[in-house]
C-alpha cells in the first residue's frame, strides 16, 4: 500500500464486494432454484398413465399425408420409437384398395400397382435390427368401407396371409404377429366371421402367433373426419357392452387383444368405457391394449398432433383400468421428431418430460 489513496481505493472496493456478497448469493439460490423448477415444471404427478410401447406404421394411408422417408429416415425413426421404450411396430395394412407396402403376385394380378420399395422387407429389417416385435397388418381392399360388410375381405385375406408367411414371416425373427386391419365399431355385417376366418388362418399358418384388431367405439366423436357435430346415435356404456360381449364370445378363441381405438369419446367417458372394455377382455381371456391416438380429433383441421394433456389423460385414464399395453396411431407423423409436423417433436419431448425419459 502507497498510499492513503490506494488504502481508500482497496478499502471501498472490498467494502463493495462485503456488501454485494449477499446480493450475489441471493441470485446464485434464484438461478439454482430457477433450474431446478425448470426440470420439472409439470404440476400433475408424473408418470402417472401407462407408456405407449407399441404404434402402427401408416404408409399406406387415405387421410394423412406421406412423408415420403427412404430407409435413412425410417432408420432413424425406429431409434427414436426405441427411446421412448416402444418395442412392437405394426404395419396398419399392407396395402389399401391399389396400392400395396411389398409386391405381393396376388394383389398385382388383381390390378394393384407395383411399389417401389418394399416397404415390408424393409420394416422387418429395421425391426430385427432394433429389437422390435412387428406384427403384419392384412390387406384392405377398401370393399367393406363401400358396402359396410366385412365378409369382402376374406377372399384376398387368404392368399396374402400365406404369401407372407412363406415370403417374410418364416425368414424375420421379428415377426410376432398378425393385425387384423379391419376396423369396425359396433355388431357390423360379417364381422364375427371375418374376423374368425382370418384370424385362424394367421394362427394355422404361423404355428399360433398372436392376432390382435383395433376397432372403435361408436361414441359422441365418431364422425367422419374432425367435423364439430355431435354423433345424435352415440352408443351408450351397457349397449357397448353388449355387443362387444358377442363379438368376443365369437372370437376370443383366434384373436388374442383387442385395442380400442381411444379417440371417438370424450374425456370424461373414459374410465366408464375402459371398464367395460377391461372387463369383456378379462371375461374371455383376451389382452386388453388400448389405441391411445396421438393426433388430435378435437381440431377444424385434419390431422394435427394431439395436445399432450389429452394424451396424458388418456393414458392415465388406461392405467386406471388396468390396460395391459398401450399402442399409438401413430407416432411417425404425429409423434416423431422428425416429423413434418413441428408440432409431434415438441409432443414427444412432452412426453419424455412427463415420463421422465432423458
């Protein structure tokens, strides 16, 4: 020290730091704390619904758009599916009316158009590669949708379960089973029997691998499209029931889950239907799943990635019930990181957050 300046000068620089000391301490709790709230910002219990471990593969689709991935992009895909835990992938058909995911010499002679890739071939692929059970959805030749009668899609339904047996399933150890793409909501024409037919002939031909459908339930929602009107023939609870009892009681023995489709009611139905459901299931031995839809049917607009709390309190509303897995339509478009929607990327970290999935 030189001086009686600098004695001063040092003096009112430690006096400064003394007094800002608390201040800088005060701010370092702030910023901690700011940090920690922003971990975990979510105010409901986490982890609170049943985790999505299952979604469909829609590329063959009549109302979304394709995204039009190569293997690079679908690659990709099934890293960020496994992320997140999903460990079964479903091709939702494998083909719709003329067109197909794989050259099938069936639907070819029967006027279908060749693709050009294989898109089957390659899902199987990626699912060895990832670990994943894929299970093959049949094809819909868009008759029932026409005529309300499931018995047109028997016929093609024959050759095309034993040409991908021979050509696919027997050669992939990730085949693990069969969806049965038909998608019905209440007692439709044909449907107990198509789905029996079908549903054994995937059994017979696979040495008895599992077959699962995905119908929907006739509520206030069911409507086509996203359109705001009211469903005026909205089923009720004991009428589901019933006649859901009679289609199990009539596939139970060749069809192993059923995983309804979670979109057509509202959300504070939820709980009344799902014990329903759970209840059929367990009664006759079936697998209850639920189609937990990850776009959004509330919107003017079709499609958009749902809002994460719908999708959260569906999920939560399936745990309740005791479900025992939970699928999405589907995580590619409405989901996926790498979606053309903006909107799926921010649901997935959403749901990660919630999850707590790093």
């Amino acid at each position: 020290m030189n001086s009686r300046r600098d004695f001063l000068k040092e003096m009112a620089i430690g006096g400064a730091a003394l007094t800002l000391s608390p201040l800088l301490s005060a701010c370092e709790r702030d910023k901690q704390q700011i940090v920690t709230a922003s971990d975990s910002p979510l105010i409901v219990p986490k982890a609170n619904g049943l985790q999505i471990t299952g979604t469909f593969l829609d590329e063959i689709s009549h109302d979304i758009p394709h995204q039009n991935w190569g293997e690079k992009e679908w690659d990709q895909d099934f890293q960020n599916m496994k992320a997140i835990g999903i460990d079964t992938v479903i091709m939702i058909r494998s083909g719709y009316r003329k067109f197909v995911t794989y050259p099938s010499k069936y639907l070819l002679k029967k006027g279908c158009y060749m693709p050009s890739v294989d898109l089957l071939d390659m899902f199987l692929r990626l699912a060895d590669k990832y670990g994943m059970k894929f299970y093959f959805g049949l094809y819909d030749s868009g008759k029932y949708w026409d005529t309300g009668d499931m018995r047109w899609e028997v016929e093609d339904n024959k050759y095309v379960i034993d040409e991908v047996w021979e050509n696919y399933g027997s050669k992939h150890k990730s085949f693990g089973g069969w969806y049965i793409s038909g998608e019905i909501s209440r007692a439709t024409k044909g449907a107990i029997g198509a789905f029996h037919t079908m549903g054994k002939q995937c059994k017979d031909v696979s040495g008895g691998l599992p077959t699962f459908i995905s119908p929907w339930i006739d509520g206030k929602k069911a409507i086509m499209g996203t359109s705001k009107k009211v469903n005026d023939n909205a089923v009720t609870v004991d009428q589901h029931e019933k006649e859901w009892n009679e289609i199990f009681d009539g596939i139970h023995d060749v069809v192993d889950a059923c995983a309804f489709q979670d979109g057509h009611i509202d959300y504070d139905e939820l709980d009344a239907f799902f014990t329903v459901n759970k209840k059929l299931a367990d009664k006759y031995g079936m697998q209850c799943w639920t189609n937990a839809e990850s776009f959004d049917r509330d919107m003017p607009i079709n499609f958009l990635p749902i809002k994460f709390d719908k999708l959260r309190m569906k999920l939560e509303a399936a745990k309740r019930a005791g479900y025992d897995k939970a699928i999405t339509f589907e995580f590619s478009h409405f989901m996926s990181p790498q979606s053309a929607y903006l909107q799926a990327g921010h649901l997935y970290d959403r749901y990660k957050e919630y999850f707590g999935i790093k």
